[in-house]
C-alpha cells in the first residue's frame, strides 16, 4: 500500500449503513473506498467459535462496552467486516408509521412517510432474504407462544435476515454456514463485484478539514506482512458510517461538534431467565423466534441469544450454583423499552481513539421495565415456567402470578438493575430542524459541503424495534439521494 489513497467516496464502516452506501454508489459507477477498522474473517475459521473466541474477534472491546450513568448499561457491538450484522439476531422490523409521523413533526425530517421508504425496505429484504422460519418451532419459542395464547396476547413470529438456521445457536457469535445474512455475505460481495474497495483493520483516527469541505482522513492501516501505517486517503466527499457510539467520537475528535454526540439513545433491555419442568436445550437452538408487542411503542417481550454462560452471567445477580444443573430446561428471554432517557458520547481524554458513553434512565424507562418485567413472567409461568430470575441484584425468584403482577404497580429499584443494550442510535440526528439536528434529512452534516453520516447515529431518536432495517432503509435513500445531487 502507498503512503497515500485518493477516491472519490469514501466510505468509514461496513455496518448496515455503510454497506449499503457502497453498494449503490458503486453500482452507479462512483469510485468508493471502504474502510473497516475490523478484520475480514475467514468464515470457516472464525464465526461459530464459543462466546469467549466470537467476541474476541467480532466484537468491539471483545464485548465489554460499558455505558457509564447511574444505572450501568453493558453494551455490545460489532467490529470486524460486516459491523453488528454479523453479530446481531438479524430480527427484522421496519420502521412503525408513528414512529416516522414522530421524526416528521418532532425533526422537520423530509421524505420519511411509509410509503416513501417502502421501496428501500423492500429492496433491503430481497437483499438479505428475510422470511420468517415457519413452524415447528424450537422449544424455547414454543412455550413462549403457550404463555402468550395463554394471556391472551398477540405475538407473532418476526421476520429475520437469516434463512435455514432452526438448529443453529450461533447468531451472537457469527454464523459459519452463512445462514444469517449479514452484510459480509450480501451488500458487501456485491458492492465489490461493482468496483468498491474494502480496506480492514483500518483505524480512521481524524478527518482532514479545509473550509467546509473534508478532504480526506488519516487512518492507521494494517499491512499484509502484520504491520501498520499511517495512510493519508484523500476523497472528494465522504460518509461516515462507523455506528452509533463511533461515528460521533470520530466527528467529535476531528473537531465537528455541532449537536454531535449530545442525544444518544439505546434500548435499555433487562433479561430473564426461565425454568421449565421438560428440557429446552434452548443452547441448541436458535433464539425463541417470537416478539409480543402488545404494549409496543414503550415496551416488547421476546427470547434473548442463550448459552451456558450466558445462564450462569444472568443468574450471578443473585448466585446459587446449584441452579446450573437444571441449564437444560431453561431459557433466555427480554424485556426492553423504548429509552426516554438520553446519553452523550465523547472521545477518550486520554488520547486512545477510545470512546466514553454515557446515559441515563428516565422515570419512563424504570416505569415500563417494571411494567415489562411483571408482563414477561406472567406470560412465563402461564407458558409452563416454575420460575423466573429476573437479573436484578437482591431479587428473588418468581415463581407465582402473585410475585409477577406486583410490578404493574411497584417500582424496580434502578440501583439494583444489571441492563444490557444492543441497540443505540440517535448520536447524531438528521432532519431540518437546526436546534437539534447534526445533519439534514439526507445525511449532509451541518457546516460542511461534502461530509454524511449515513448509520444508525442518524436515526432522530428511539425508533422502538430492532434499528437494522430502518438503518438499512434510510441508508439507501440518502446513497440515492446523494447521487441525485452529483448528477443535477
């Protein structure tokens, strides 16, 4: 590699967002360079690892993301080729009409209706073959419809990214056989088949400003021989990608502040974990399959990734070792609310390229976890569950309606919550409104003439399902879009 790269889009991340910008530039005969500070991974090699290994390659900090506050949050994300999608559950959701009528009035967001976006869903669920699986279901996916019917709720089956993969449980960890269609398998084979380059293992450490235009960046690269260099890369315009938590500390760090990093959002999730009296063996399977959303936008139930360890991480809240024996009769399950709070994120002091979360619970987010815990263990026991250990440190066990229905009313103690979130977003919203928008409705950061976001940062808040296809859809609007403004 030379001391210097010049293109004419360059694009930072290989997420969801930056996949797709690449392939539909490139498609339409734009010059584009990728940069993914992850690796390219051998696929038979590397995914379908145990959890230790998978997080170790595939994941940033190998999994341990903290979101500081007074509530910790233990957050997760991907970094290798393919971003989060390699990692994620590949649920599939589009963006509720509320939800967008909310960004509309709340963002001035343009061009955000159901049907204007529909084309670029439809476009993104060929790409990635999302279906659902169809029964029989899984054990773990089973019960949790018996406890649903049994309430007399609706749940439905979601729709996933992910084909032929019933009795598999590697989802979390990088799906070997290439079942789970993250971007590694689609956007990114075809948007190089176009002519875009994907250089890995590189580290954008600062954009490079002159006026209002960004003319390139300086990346530390990994060579072929093992070792690095710093590479100036030189672009005539360039997306920033990086995801929710990087692409603010990036903009940050390049000195673009302008409501940068100021309103992160996440979904604040708390796990369950149930015992039934028959085996499970939900560690053979894939995750449970259902969603109820009776209660949606505020709150969803559904089946969480499970393995021995994830069992014995949830139940350590409230340790008793002999749990563990009966691993084979249980399963992993959530309850997750929108997020009303909000958080920031900042680059690391300390000169590290690292970066600093932070957030904080709302009142609405303790309210409607301990409205969502009460729901998800009655459905649980109503399902054939004999008990339920929220991860709540000082909880005990539920194991009657009698204990469940009690937090339709009391409050959970924020102290003594162990949350986890996999979805965040929001850290640089887009729209016209100039009080609180980073960028326009089409991704063109404030201040400058050739600088976008184009990730799950762009997303003007909480979208309340998982973000991967309102990231993907949006994504595909702003590329053609973009290349709408080249040719006018």
């Amino acid at each position: 590699m030379t001391a210097s790269v010049r293109t004419q889009v360059l694009v930072i991340g290989s997420g969801a967002g930056g996949s797709v910008t690449a392939l539909e530039l490139a498609r339409n005969g734009v010059d584009v360079v990728v940069l993914e500070e992850g690796r390219r991974h051998d696929r038979s090699k590397t995914y379908g690892l145990g959890t230790a290994d998978g997080m170790k390659h595939l994941y940033r900090r190998r999994g341990m993301t903290p979101i500081f506050g007074k509530v910790p949050i233990g957050y997760v994300e991907g970094r290798c080729l393919g971003g989060s999608t390699e990692i994620n559950s590949g649920f599939w959701h589009r963006t509720p009409r509320e939800v967008l009528a909310r960004w509309a009035a709340q963002f001035d967001l343009e061009g955000c209706t159901v049907e204007e976006l529909a084309p670029h869903f439809q476009w993104a669920e060929e790409l990635l073959s999302v279906g659902t699986s169809g029964k029989p279901w899984p054990k773990s996916t089973a019960v949790f419809a018996r406890g649903a019917d049994a309430m007399g709720w609706a749940s439905q089956e979601v729709p996933r990214a992910a084909t032929g993969c019933e009795n598999s449980n590697a989802c979390a960890v990088g799906c070997a056989k290439g079942h789970k269609r993250g971007m590694s398998v689609t956007a990114v084979p075809s948007a190089e088949a176009a002519g875009a380059r994907f250089l890995t293992g590189a580290h954008v450490k600062m954009l490079v400003k002159r006026g209002d235009r960004v003319t390139g960046v300086l990346a530390d690269v990994e060579l072929e021989d093992g070792t690095r260099r710093l590479v100036r890369i030189d672009a005539e315009h360039v997306f920033v990608c990086a995801g929710p938590t990087e692409t603010p500390s990036l903009l940050r760090r390049s000195g673009i502040k302008f409501h940068v990093g100021e309103t992160l959002r996440i979904h604040p999730m708390l796990k369950v974990v149930a015992r039934f009296p028959e085996r499970i063996a939900a560690y053979d399977s894939v995750l449970p399959l259902l969603q109820v959303r009776e209660f949606s936008p505020e709150v969803s139930l559904g089946g969480a990734f499970f393995t021995t360890g994830h069992a014995a991480m949830s139940l350590s809240d409230n340790w008793d070792p002999s749990r563990m024996k009966d691993v084979e009769n249980m399963a992993g399950f959530y309850v997750a609310c929108r997020g009303r709070g909000r958080g920031q994120v900042r680059p690391a002091v300390l000169g590290d390229d690292g970066t600093v979360l932070r957030y904080e619970l709302a009142d609405e987010d303790v309210v409607n976890l301990s409205n969502g815990l009460a729901r998800l263990a009655t459905l649980l026991l109503a399902g054939g569950a004999t008990e339920v250990f929220p991860t709540v440190q000082g909880m005990r066990s539920i194991t009657t309606e009698k204990e469940a229905i009690r937090w339709l009313d009391d409050r959970l103690e924020p102290s003594s919550l162990s949350l986890t979130t996999v979805h965040a977003f929001s850290s640089c919203p887009i729209g016209e409104r100039s009080d609180k928008c980073a960028a326009s409705s089409y991704g063109k950061v404030a201040r400058f003439s050739n600088l976008y976001v184009n990730d799950a940062s762009m997303l003007p808040d909480s979208p309340g399902v998982n973000p991967q296809g309102s990231v993907m859809a949006f994504a595909r609007r702003n590329a053609l879009h973009f290349l709408d403004t080249l040719s006018s």
